[in-house]
C-alpha cells in the first residue's frame, strides 16, 4: 500500500507530533534524545544460586552493560522458599534462587549499589525484594536516597498473562500502592512500578491489544494511589513502562510513539497532571522472546537486531536484547554478549542515535501511529466501561481477548499465511543445535537447602520472630507494610516465612477458567 499526504490530511504538527521533549511527547521524551544520552543497555540475567548470578552480573558490566536486570526464578516470584515442597524442580530455573537477605547480599557483592541502575522483574513478591536491596544498600554505606533503578510491581498483568500472583487483586493492589507511597518519600530517585505490556504481548496479544492493556492497568495504578490520597505529581513522574519489541518492524516504532502520545493525553485531560514530567511515558523494551525459534536459532540473531533497531528508532529509554539461544536454554556467556554487541553496534556504529525521531514526518508511520491510537483508544473506552481493567480481569475480559488473538496467529504460522523463516519455511532438515548450551547447576537445590538451614541456626531467631509478628500485625490494618517488611527482611526473616504471614492474612487467588 502506498502512503500519501492524503493519509494524513489531518495531521497537525503542534497538536500530533510537537518537538522531542514536548507534549506530547510522539517524538520522544527528551529534547536530544540519544544524542544527549544513549539508552541503557540492560541485559535481564538471573539463574542458580546467588553466586552464579553475581558472577554473571560482573561479566556484563565488563562487557560493557550499563544496567543491571534480575531474573528471579519462579519460586523467589510466588513466595517460597526453596526448601518448600511446591519449589521442587523450579530452584534457579528460570531465574536466581533468592530465600533471604543473605543471597541478596551474594548477588550484588562486589556491586556498589550507588553507580549501577538496577530493574528486577517480580510483582507478588516486589516490596520483599525491593525491602532487600534497600538492606543491601545500607550495608554498604548507600543511603535510600541515592538508589535507583525499577521494581516491576505490576501485579495485574499477573492476572492477564503471567500468572505469578499470590494475593487476591485487592490486597495485591495495596501492596502495589504501598511501594509507590514509601518510594515517594524515602526512595525520590527509584522508579516504583513498570507497567508491563511485555508479558500480555507474550501471551498473543496484538501491538494495539498490548498497547491498550497495558494503558488501562496504568490508570487503575494512578487511580488506586490517588484514592490513597497521594496527589498524582507526587508519583506519577516515578512511573514507567515496559514494552515488547515484536517483528513488524513500522508497526513497532507506531506503537511506541502512539504509546507516549496517548498516555500524555490521559495523564494532561484525565488526572489533571500539572507537571509536564508526570505526562511522560518513559519505557523499557525487551526483544520479543515468542518470536525466537529453536529450528536455526542463529536467525534468532537477525530477529533480534531488527526488534532492537525498532525500539531504538521508537524511542526507548532502555533495552533488553534476546539471546540467540534462548528458544533452547538460559542463555551462555557467548551469546548473551552478542545480545549486548548488538545493542552496542546499532549505538556506536549504525549513526542511528545521531538523528532525533528520524520517521517522524513519514506518511505510513504518522498514520499507523494515529491509527494504533485510535484503536487502542476505543479498547481503553471499552474497558473504561466495564469498570476498569481490575473489574475486567474479573470478568475474564483480557484474557478473552489475548487467548483469541494468539489462537489467530498460531493458526495463521500453521496454515503459512505467516511465514516463521526456518520453521515452517525455508527448512533445514539437517540442522545441528548449537553446542555449549547453558545448564543450570544440579546441586543448587541442596546448596540453598544447606543455606537456608545454617541461616535459621545463626539468626537471631527472636529478632526474626518478633518482625514476622509486627508485620501479622500491621497486615491486619491499612498501614503501609513497606516499615514491617523491611524489619523482618532486616532480621533475616525468609521470604517465605514473611509471604506466609500475608497468605494467611488475605488468601490466595484461584484462577477462573476462560473458556
């Protein structure tokens, strides 16, 4: 199809694009872009025990990363312990094992806490975690004050599409709110939530249904703290997203700049944001993980450059590349460093960040971009109607939704409307797999085991009791549990023992079926 003015006859510059740094915000946040600063290169990385993820950690940050990302395995992210009989088979799997404040200490030992952005990707389990690097960074001499980084804390997209909640959505949205409500006062510099479009674009979503879901829990989040009675310019600037980067290219970059334009709107219109940095939509992209393939996993290479470049070109602040292994394995010291030098060639060698917003002015990207909009838009009405994304997910709406788009495009890559390069077309029969495929240690369940053990013999087990019951106590009140968690996290309570605390308080959530 051919684009002409004719597409965008509408089109304003002022109104629908404005300057980078400018509402509202299409061409990017910041008057310079990457000429002023390049995007952080954070590659999310986790596995084993503690000491195998500080060790990997190390080797990024000589390699050239400028952001840490932690990948907690599942157990760390649904509240127990590894010793506990449900974290059988899932210990350091697909992420670091983490029990207490003692492996949180491994992980960034030799790490200083005030010369490195850390984000960590955990949601049911977030304000424990986000209480043990606070630890961390006292006891190396790091003031609140002085860290920062992001904690994802977006615990409906649980619900959606991930399905590592604990709690029910009301004392999970508490939760949520109570760290946007400590991080405000003693955290100014900590981004407290990245609202995650990522994992719904995981589970099938479309660009536009990722988009739109992903702008719809954000207003339940800014509506939540504000009926806390947190004015919306005291957090809202602290606020940030997380994108997938998926394979059409253009539609991508669209989505991105439709993102920031659209949610500049309802911050201006919808909450009366007064601060011109509260309007703001600042993002991490990840490369699309879905997208990778085990048959000929180095074309994965290929995928992965144009996902970056498209993020790139869209405007993120931050970025995630895939390894190419990835669709086979945690990925190895090798490819992960190509992951990160592909990163570092579109920034030093392409010429790319030279140029602010290059498409910008494009008759297909200025009409796909209002077009995204304008769909995305009637999603956000449609939910708005429903009572808002918590009363959806309640009625099953999303994950209606997401369950019909990826059953389209699975049948779609079935039949070769889609063509998937290496896997449904352009075979190789007589591929080999890659070698030196990363395995995680055997031996981490019995090493945290052994751990666990000898921290429950040394601790002061008074202290560590006494902390478990204020926070039973504060759990029963609309007190922020923030203070409580961080005392118990401080005697070396377990994350387990502190989430049993909160699962006899408020429950557990039992999915509904979709059908």
């Amino acid at each position: 199809m051919l684009h002409t003015p004719e597409h965008i006859k509408d089109f304003n510059y002022s109104r629908d694009l404005g300057n980078p740094g400018e509402y509202p915000f299409t061409r990017g946040v910041y008057p310079t872009m990457y000429r002023g600063k390049l995007w952080t290169m954070r590659q999310y990385a986790g596995y084993g025990t503690a000491e195998e993820s500080n060790k990997r950690y190390k080797y990024l940050l000589e390699q050239g990363q400028t952001g840490l990302s932690v990948a907690f395995d599942l157990p760390t992210q649904t509240g127990y312990d590894s010793d506990h009989p449900l974290a059988e088979g899932e210990i350091g799997k697909t992420g670091v094992a983490i029990d207490s404040l003692q492996d949180m200490e491994t992980l960034f030992d030799g790490i200083p806490l005030n010369k490195v952005s850390t984000s960590m990707t955990i949601n049911s389990t977030a304000a424990i975690l986000l209480a043990m690097y606070i630890a961390v960074a006292e006891k190396q001499g790091i003031p609140k004050e002085a860290l920062t980084g992001t904690v994802q804390n977006d615990i409906l997209k649980e619900y959606i599409a991930r399905g590592t909640y604990i709690f029910p959505p009301a004392p999970s949205m508490k939760l949520a709110i109570d760290i946007l409500e400590y991080c405000g006062k003693y955290l100014p510099k900590w981004n407290t939530i990245s609202i995650s479009g990522y994992h719904i674009r995981e589970a099938g979503a479309t660009a536009v249904q990722e988009l739109a879901f992903t702008l719809a829990n954000g207003i339940a989040y800014v509506e939540s703290a504000i009926a806390r009675g947190l004015p919306v310019d005291s957090f809202a600037l602290r606020l940030s997203f997380f994108f997938n980067a998926h394979n059409n290219f253009f539609e991508e970059i669209a989505k991105f700049r439709a993102a920031r334009r659209l949610w500049a709107k309802i911050m201006k219109d919808r909450f009366k944001a007064k601060n011109p940095k509260s309007w703001m939509l600042r993002f991490h992209t990840q490369t699309a993980g879905s997208t990778l393939t085990s048959q000929q996993p180095e074309n994965n290479v290929i995928r992965v450059t144009l996902q970056a470049l498209a993020a790139i070109l869209g405007g993120t602040q931050s970025l995630h590349t895939n390894s190419a292994d990835e669709a086979l394995a945690l990925p190895s010291d090798e490819s992960v460093r190509v992951a990160l030098r592909t990163q570092q060639i579109i920034a030093y060698e392409s010429g790319v960040p030279n140029t602010i917003d290059p498409l910008g002015g494009s008759y297909y990207i200025e009409w796909l971009t209002k077009d995204i909009e304008n769909k995305a838009t009637e999603y956000i009405d449609k939910i708005d109607s429903m009572g808002g994304a918590t009363r959806a997910i309640e009625l099953g709406y999303f994950q209606k939704e997401i369950h019909q788009s990826a059953y389209e495009y699975q049948k779609d890559i079935e039949n070769g409307e889609t063509t998937v390069v290496g896997m449904n077309k352009f075979k190789d029969e007589k591929e080999s797999k890659p070698k030196n495929l990363l395995k995680v240690n055997p031996k981490v369940r019995e090493q945290q085991f052994a751990k666990l053990k000898t921290l429950k013999s040394r601790r002061n087990n008074v202290r560590a009791g006494n902390s478990v019951s204020l926070l039973q106590k504060a759990a029963g009140t609309d007190k922020n549990f923030m203070p409580p968690i961080l005392e118990c996290v401080k005697s070396y309570a377990t994350l387990g023992e502190i989430c049993q605390v909160l699962r006899e308080e408020f429950g557990e959530y039992k999915e509904t079926p979709i059908l």
